[in-house]
C-alpha cells in the first residue's frame, strides 16, 4: 500500500525525570541503540512522506540522532504534554492526511504492527485508531474505556483512574493513526486538566468520541512490543527482550548460541551457519562472523570481521580488525584496533596489538605487545617481544618480514627493518636493521665465574653471626624491662 498521504510524527522532546539522568530520555540505550533510533528505523519501511521527530530537551543530539535517518525535526519549547507536542508538529505536516504518532520511548514496536495499525485505521474509516495491549500488570500506563467490542470512549490516565478503572488492563501504548482533519479541533478543545497542568493528547480521544467520531483500538499481538520506558527497570526490560530477539534471529540463521540469556548481540552484528558462541560473550557494534567459527566464553568483540573458521578462545578483546580464515587467538589477547590478521596466523595468551599486519601463518604466543608493525608469512615472534614504536613523541613502525625468527625477549626499537629470513637472538634490544637471512644479536656477553656463589654464601653467613648476638642482647633487655 502506498503512505504518500500518510506522516510519521515520533514525540521526542520530553526530558524523561523518572529515569533520573543528565542525558535526554530518548537518547538512552536499549538493545544497542539510542530509544528513538529503533523508532525511526521501524517506521522507515512505511514509506511515510515525512517522518517529523518533535524535539526538546538536548534537540541537537537528539537530531543528530534522527536527521541523519532522514527525519525532520521541530522544537517544542516548553514542553507543555504531549498534545501540546502535536500542535508543534502540525506545521511540518504539510498535506499529510493521517498521521502515525508514537512516543520516542518506546522502542520495541515493529513495522508489521504499524502497518496493521495503518490498514485497520483505513478500512475503519476511523478518526483515531489507539495501538492497545493487555498487559498483566498495567501500572503506569494510561487504561481503554471501550464502549463497545471495536470502539473506544475515552483514554484515563494513571493519575486520573477510578478504583474500579484501575482494574482495566487493556493499556495505551500511546501509539496512533489518526485522520488530521479531525484531529486538530478535537485537540484544539483539550485543557490542561491535570496535575502537571500539561495537554495531554490522550484527551482528544474523548472529545472526538463526544463529537460522534469514530474512534478505534487494535490490540498488539505481541503486549512486549508496546512497552515504554520511564525508568532505568524499563529500560533494562526493554534492551532484555531486544537482546532476546536477536539471538532467536540468528540462532534461525543457523548459529549456535550456548546459555543465551548471557549473551549479548548488537543488532548490525552477523554471523554464518555453525558459527558457536559461547556463554558471557558480547559481539557489538558492526561485527561479522564468517561460518564455522568458535567465540568462546568471555570474549568481548566490537567492529571485528571474522572469516570462516576462525576461533576466537577465553577471554578476549578484539576491536576494529580483521581476522581472516582459520586465525587461532587467544585465550586472553587483546586486539586493539586497526589489525589484520592473514589466514592461519595465530596470536596467543597476554598478547596485545594495535595497528599491525600479521601475515599468513605467522605466530605470536606469548606476552607480546605488537604496535604499528608490519609482520610477513610464517614469521614466529617469540615470548616477550616489544615493539618500542613510542618515543614520546612519535610513533614508529617496525617491519619484519617472511620466515623471520625473533628470539624470545626481544625488544624492537623503531623505527626498525628485519629482513626476510632472519634471526634475532634472544634477549636483544635491536636498533639497527636486521639484514635478510642474517643474525641480530645485540645484547651483553655472559661471564660465568666459577665459585662465586659458595663464596658469597660463607660470606654473608659469616656477617650474619654477630647480628645473632645481637638480637639476644635485645630479647635480654626487653625481659629486664619487663
Ligand atoms: C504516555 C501516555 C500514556 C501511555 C504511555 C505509553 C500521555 C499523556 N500519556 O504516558 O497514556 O500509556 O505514554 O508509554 O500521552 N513528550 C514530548 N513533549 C512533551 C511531553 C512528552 O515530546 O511535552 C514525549 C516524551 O519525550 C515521550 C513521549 O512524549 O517520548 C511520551 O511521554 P511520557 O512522559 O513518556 O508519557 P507517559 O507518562 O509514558
Ligand atoms: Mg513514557
């Protein structure tokens, strides 16, 4: 169906006090996103001939935020309640005929639901048409008053409920279509009855409902969907149920997820069939995963790009690189970003890197930092080796190339060249470029003396024995004083 007589208007500009919080309530967090990013996204497919986010408090993050998805916004300023937010609107409407309106804080809405809401407000030839849930507790929420098994008389909210209303669990989700020509003089009559003294636009229900309107409810098939948040519980209840659908999605395309409630998935992230993760994992930001690949229990990657076959062990932390087929790392490494990892390399435990190539079949096992260097094929780096890419004030490269055998507790200093072929010895402080095919050694002759130590030994037995004398004297004094 084409939207081009349809508008999207999501309600951003509220501060959101119950949260308690420096950051605007729309900008907070929930299942990898900013509240009014999933907003914004779930309308996108509606094809609406504008999407108007009303914005208020921190307007220019918040439109930082929305502009870039293609949305206009309009500053409400004070914020007098949300129908005073739709009067705001009105002017960036244009020949809109209806209007979806949604509130910037609840995120889990989906794009089926809207257009069933879109089709239902059609068909009914309808003034308004609420989205309603049941929920088994609707504390917090504003209640239906249905007068009929289609139609709706009023929306009460929480603070204005009779006892017996409390008892209604039929919800607003504050989510609407409404027909804009009916719409504006039914909100032009809305007062500021309550406590905030603000114009609510759930009040027009009523007065379209006075004025012989049609007014419809279309209950959500799936109640999560329309759940707002006002607080931190909230919003740890929303991000729970968005985390839960995507692992669900991607379980469905093929990967195995162990212990899934403990694992957390950012919603750009993919991963091929027979891909395995493993409890306590975290894949966030733009992470691809290759098939058949491992992520193994605690590891936390963001922005990485996994091949096929990769394993990924315990415990590690890999930012902004690339890993390409059947790399080994970890357990307990760390990728800072910007690395690249060739096929069949393999890093190992306590070992870090930041902005290095490490080239096909190369290994570094052990407790190595690793920092704007550049390593060939089947290089092996031995345990300890530094690269000193840092002298305070710039930062060096140091390029090693293929077949390269670098001795344990080496350090690098760059800027600095190993060619092809080469050894360095174990423990040099290398300075100097390493030529292909030779030997880099660079460290203090040993002196073995033989003796010494027997000798140091009787030595300072023999210093020893005079002290003895002396701490009984001590303990003999203490007595006296005793
Ligand atoms: C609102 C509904 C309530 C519904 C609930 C569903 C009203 C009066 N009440 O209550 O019936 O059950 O949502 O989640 O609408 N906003 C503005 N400008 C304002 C005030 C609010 O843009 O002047 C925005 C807020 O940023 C928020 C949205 O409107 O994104 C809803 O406001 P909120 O304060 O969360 O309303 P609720 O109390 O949750
Ligand atoms: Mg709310």
């Amino acid at each position: 169906m084409s939207n081009h007589d349809l508008a999207i208007v999501i309600l951003a500009a509220g501060k959101g006090t119950r949260l308690k919080s420096s950051l605007a309530k729309v900008l907070h967090q929930a299942g990898g996103r900013t509240l009014v990013e999933h907003i914004v996204r779930a309308c996108e497919p509606l094809k609406a001939r504008e999407t108007v986010v009303v914005v208020g408090h921190q307007a220019d993050q918040v439109a930082a935020v929305v502009e870039p998805l293609g949305a206009v916004t309009v500053l409400q300023q004070p914020q007098n309640g949300t129908g005073h937010a739709m009067h705001i609107a009105k002017r960036a409407l244009g020949r809109a005929k209806f209007a979806i309106v949604l509130p910037g804080d609840a995120p889990l809405v989906r794009t089926e639901t809207l257009k069933g809401l879109v089709a239902t407000h059609r068909s009914g030839n309808a003034a308004a048409t609420i989205l309603s849930a049941v929920l088994a507790d609707p504390s917090g929420y504003g209640r239906l008053v249905r007068k009929s098994e289609t139609m709706v008389s009023a929306i009460i909210e929480e603070s204005q409920l009779s006892s017996e209303q409390r008892e209604i669990n039929e919800i607003n989700s504050a989510i609407y279509c409404f027909t804009l020509e009916k719409l504006w003089p039914a909100l032009a009559q809305v007062r500021p009855n309550n406590q905030h003294r603000e114009i609510y636009l759930t009040d027009a229900i009523a007065v379209l409902n006075a004025k012989g309107e049609t007014v419809l409810a279309q209950v959500s098939p799936d109640p999560r969907e329309v759940l707002g948040c006002n607080s931190r519980a909230d919003l740890a209840e929303v991000d729970r149920i968005f985390r839960e659908w995507k692992r669900s999605a991607l379980m469905e395309a093929g990967v195995t997820i162990q212990l899934p409630e403990t694992v957390l998935i950012d919603p750009e992230v993919t991963a091929g069939e027979d891909t395995v993760i493993e409890p306590g994992v975290q894949l966030l930001g733009k992470t691809k995963i290759g098939a058949r690949c491992t992520i193994r229990a605690g590891s936390v990657l963001s922005d990485a790009v996994l091949g096929d076959d990769v394993k990924v062990e315990p415990h590690c932390v890999v930012a902004q690189s690339r890993l390409d087929d059947r790399v080994i790392i970890g357990p307990f490494a760390r990728l800072r970003p910007n690395n690249h990892l060739k096929a069949d390399s393999r890093i190992g435990n306590f070992v870090e890197l930041k902005k290095s190539t490490i080239g096909e079949g190369t290994k570094a096992m052990h407790l190595s930092y690793l920092g704007d260097s550049k390593i060939g094929k089947k290089s092996n780096i031995g345990a300890g080796t530094i690269t000193c890419n840092y002298d305070g004030f710039h930062k060096y490269p140091t390029t090693i190339g293929n077949k390269v055998f670098v001795g344990s507790d080496t350090t690098l200093v760059a800027p600095v060249r190993v060619g092809d072929g080469a050894y360095i010895a174990a423990g040099s402080t290398i300075t100097v470029n390493v030529p292909v095919d030779g030997l880099g050694i660079a460290r203090g002759r040993q002196v073995n003396k033989p003796g010494w130590a027997a000798r140091k030994r009787r030595e300072l037995a023999a210093a020893e024995k005079p002290k003895r004398k002396t701490k009984k004297s001590k303990r003999k004094k203490t007595k006296k004083r005793k």
